[in-house]
C-alpha cells in the first residue's frame, strides 16, 4: 500500500482536529452539563430541594 503525501496527511488531521473541536466535543459538552442538570432535577423531584425541611 502506498504511502499518503505529508500534505494529504496533515490536511486530514487539520480536518480531523475541526471536526472535533468545532463538532463532537462542543455537543459532548452540552450533553454532559445537560445530563447533570436533567440529573438534580430528577433528584430534587423526588427528594425535594436542597435545605432545612420547612415547617
């Protein structure tokens, strides 16, 4: 198998590395930071907020 020119390389890691930075990891974010408030709020549901009990 031939090898790859250093600029077909390098051009899909620049490709590789924005698709990454710009794409996946942005939505990755947003999911985890989502899914952790989706989370306190199940949990404040069920349990009530956080606090002294009132009275």
């Amino acid at each position: 198998m031939p090898q790859a020119p250093r600029s077909k390389v390098r051009r899909r890691e620049l490709v590789a590395f924005l698709a990454l930075a710009f794409g996946i990891w942005p939505i990755v974010a947003v999911g985890v930071v989502g899914g952790y408030g989706f989370l306190v709020w199940m949990f404040q549901i069920v349990y009530g907020p956080p606090g002294p009990p009132g009275g």
